[in-house]
C-alpha cells in the first residue's frame, strides 16, 4: 500500500469514528434530557439504556466498514458477548465512558473509540456531548473540533505543552485515591483539576494541564482513545515501572482480561 493509499484509509477510517461517536452522543443526550432507566452490573458500576443504544450505534458502523476487525466494547463485554479472540488489529469501544458523572448530569461523560494495533492506541476519537467538543487522534495528530448541527467547526491542532517548576494535575472526579494524593504530594504538586472519564487525558493532550495519574482501577475501553488523543498531541502513557500502557492485555494472572494496571499520563514533562 503506498503512502498516499495509507492516507485515505486513515482519513476514511477517522470519519467513519468521529460519525459513530457523534451519533452515539446525539442518542446519549435524548436519555440525558429525559431521562433513562439506570440498573447495576455484577461489579455495582452502573448501566443505562443509553449504555446500549449507544453502543448499538457504534458497533453497526465500525463493523459495517471493517467487518474483519474485532470490536472490544464495554457493554458487550459485561454480557458475555465479545470477541473470543483479538488479532493485532482491533477496536476498543466505550460507548458511554462516566456513566456515573451522566447520572449525576455534570456533563464529564463521553463516547470513546479506538483503534489498536500491535498494542498501541493509534487512533482515537473522544466526544463530550454536553460541550460538543470532538477530540480525535491518529497518525496525523491530534485535534479538538467544536461540533454543530451538521458539521464539525472550529478545527483546533493540539500539542501538549512543556511544563514549568509549577505542574498542573488532572484526577479522577469519581475515582480519588489516597495513593494519588501522595502522588501530588510528592511531586510538589499543589493544582489539581478533577474531571469525569477520558477527558482527563484530553486536559493534558491540549496543554491545559501536565500530568494525570491514575492510581485506581481503569479497563482498557476507558483508556485507549483518550490514550490515543494524548500520543497523538506528543504525550505518553506509561506505568509504574515507566513502560508504555499496552493494550490487547489477555490471560493476566492476576487481574481479568483488558484491565489496565495503574499508569500516569504525561504531556511535555517527564517522569520523576
């Protein structure tokens, strides 16, 4: 496949995400105006129906365009019904990422799709409904758009930024730790933000904060597109021991299938 061929895929495959993302947010947001059904799963996460519709939507045009890649979505998952086995290449999907903050309506909830290859999170579209703003990452970089009625406006390139003596973290709004409070402790950190699912690492990807860790459970459908948003902007992801998050992670032997172990995204700073 030559450069130019590899080009339009990636361009073509980048517009069928960022369509199923903003579909999936434009079902989202008619449960979040009237309201929907919320149940709990066996782990007391919860769940709604606008969990299901829109993964539903997700999944019929990502399969409809690559029917030869796996989808790895978080609802499907929890019902027992997702792929048996993975190649090099496949999607993560969550459909609504901060279910929780949706429940509680403050608007730090979005739709994440992702794709992997060998491990790596090369491309990956973040939605937030609420603030209609689309966040996309991919071989060509990183980008925020302000999402309108038929159209994505307002184009944005996204860089991380170096940062100074003084860092800005980013945390969980639902999933604080004591293990995170020592973190910030420790590196002197005295200005944190905290928001609700993968805007986190959107927050850094754009410059408006240094570093995110994350010292509490995360699965790798909450992980990879915001992930991927972050590489894209010249960021990293990487764990304890400073090596890259990888993805695809099966048969681990002490944790379930596609768990991630605690990480810490940068944007222009490197770890201590």
């Amino acid at each position: 496949m030559t450069t130019e061929k590899t080009s339009l895929a990636t361009d073509a495959l980048m517009a069928v995400m960022q369509q199923a993302a903003l579909d999936a947010g434009h079902a989202i947001m008619r449960f979040y105006e009237t309201g929907c059904e919320i149940s709990l799963k066996p782990d007391a996460s919860p769940v709604s129906e606008a969990d299901h519709v829109a993964e539903a939507i997700i999944l019929k045009q990502l399969r409809a365009f690559l029917p030869e890649v796996s989808v790895v979505a978080e609802e499907e998952m929890a019902a027992g019904d997702g792929p048996v086995e993975i190649r090099e290449r496949f999607f993560l999907v969550d459909p609504l990422d901060g279910t929780k903050e949706f429940v509680l309506r403050n608007g730090d909830f979005t739709v994440n799709i992702a794709l992997i290859e060998n491990g790596v999170p090369v491309s990956g579209v973040v939605y937030a409904p609420v603030s209609g703003r689309l966040y996309c990452g991919s071989p060509a970089g990183a980008w925020q758009y302000d999402v309108q009625p038929g159209l994505l406006a307002a184009e944005t390139r996204l860089s991380v930024r170096e940062c100074g003596a003084q860092k800005t973290a980013v945390a969980s709004r639902s999933h604080n730790t004591p293990e995170t409070d020592a973190y910030l402790r420790e590196q002197a950190i005295v200005s944190c933000v905290s928001v609700g699912s993968s805007l986190k690492f959107c927050l850094v990807a754009s410059g408006q904060a240094d570093v995110y860790p994350r010292f509490s459970r995360t699965m790798e459908w909450d992980t990879a597109a915001g992930d991927a948003v972050l590489r894209a902007a010249g960021g990293k992801t990487l764990t304890l021991d400073n090596q890259p998050l990888t993805y695809g992670k099966r048969n681990q032997p002490s944790d379930c299938d596609y768990a991630n172990p605690f990480f810490i995204a940068y944007g222009g700073s490197e770890p201590a």
